[in-house]
C-alpha cells in the first residue's frame, strides 16, 4: 500500500547519480543558431553550407550582417522570398539568444567576441 505523498512509480536509487551530468552548463552550437533561425523563416537551411562550421571550435568568428546576408542567399537559393523584416528577424533571434537588447545587436556586430554566444551560459 502506497503513502498518501508517495509518487504512483519511483525511480530507481540509482537513476539521479546517473543522469547528474545533465545538469552540467552546455556550450551553446551553431544548431542552437540555426533551429531558430528556419523557424523564424520557415524554411530548413542547408546546414551543411553554414561557412563558419569551425566557430564550434573556436577558430572563426562573424559578424551578424554575414549571418543575415548568408540566411538571404539560402532563401533566394531555396526559391522563397525575403521578408522585408528579414534583418529585424536575425537581430530579434540574437538578442534573444545572448541575453542582450536588440537595439544593441547590429550588423558589425561579432557573434563570439561582442555578442559572447558560444560561450557557457
């Protein structure tokens, strides 16, 4: 017979030790970039022409004018047109992303060294 407070199917003792390094802080990827960014827009991206694949690894930076001028050529090359909030979008995922205002997110500016997005949140 089960307690008033006691859960209807208990986890095993062993099971928190085990999944203790999901807790862990994750640095962020460029997929956590992109999965927004084909929401936003509505289409899938070919990821696997994403020119700043090293940025995982630390060896490349860019700025946020070249992600929006990448994220419009991908659309023009998909056939679909290029919302005139294409920009506004790009800065909104930015913003959202890192934490900081969107006013503050421009087009020069740089995704790792202003921005600090693969960095450990």
């Amino acid at each position: 017979m089960r307690r008033r407070n006691e859960p209807l199917i208990t986890r095993p003792k062993w099971l928190c030790p085990a999944l203790s390094w999901m807790h862990l802080p994750l640095r962020p990827t460029v997929m956590d970039l992109l999965v927004p960014i084909e929401m936003s827009f509505g289409a899938k991206l070919r990821r696997e022409e994403f020119p700043w694949r090293a940025v995982e690894v630390d060896a490349a930076d860019f700025t946020a004018g070249e992600l929006h001028e990448w994220v419009c050529s991908q659309l023009r090359t998909l056939g679909k047109p290029v919302p005139f909030s294409s920009w506004h979008r790009i800065q909104r995922i930015l913003a959202h992303l890192t934490g900081f205002e969107p006013r503050l997110v421009c087009r020069a500016s740089y995704i790792q060294r202003d921005l600090r997005f693969f960095e450990c949140r």
